[in-house]
C-alpha cells in the first residue's frame, strides 16, 4: 500500500531540526510515548543520519513508518503509532 505523504495529517508535530544522531531518535520515542494507538507523529529533522535510523527504530520498535520527505533540506519523517 502505497501511501501519499502530502495527505497525512499528523496528530503531533515534534521539530528535532539542529539536533544531530541519537537525539532525533530519543525525541521520536519520547513523543511516542505520549502518543495514543493509531496517532500519526510527524517528526521535522536535518540530519541525514535520520533517514536510515527512523526506519530502523520502527522496525524494532514494532510502530509503522509511513515514509519521510525533504523539504528544503528538512527532513520530514511520518510513523504510526502501532504499540502501546
């Protein structure tokens, strides 16, 4: 399944731009935490270590990422929240 980034409409927004490899990965499971089953976070980043870590903490975490972007050189990463 195939989805379209530009029509996710996020539950949380969480902006860890300026930050550098682990703390986007910290902030992404902090706020992880506070989400509720089913809630999509949108996690902003620019630090090309991202694009391989988000999806590898998604996997062994058992949460669903949707995909990422780049918008002007942020990063813009989409995960569901699948465990409690």
């Amino acid at each position: 399944m195939s989805v379209n980034l530009d029509e996710i409409k996020p539950d949380i927004v969480h902006d860890a731009t300026g930050t550098y490899c682990p703390v986007p990965i910290t902030e992404l499971a902090k706020v992880m935490k506070t989400a509720k089953t089913g809630q999509i976070v949108e996690l902003l980043a620019d630090d090309e270590g991202a694009i391989q870590d988000v999806p590898a903490w998604c996997e062994a975490t058992g949460n669903e990422f949707l995909g990422y972007k780049d918008e002007d050189g942020v990063l813009v990463f989409y995960v569901r929240k699948t465990q409690e």
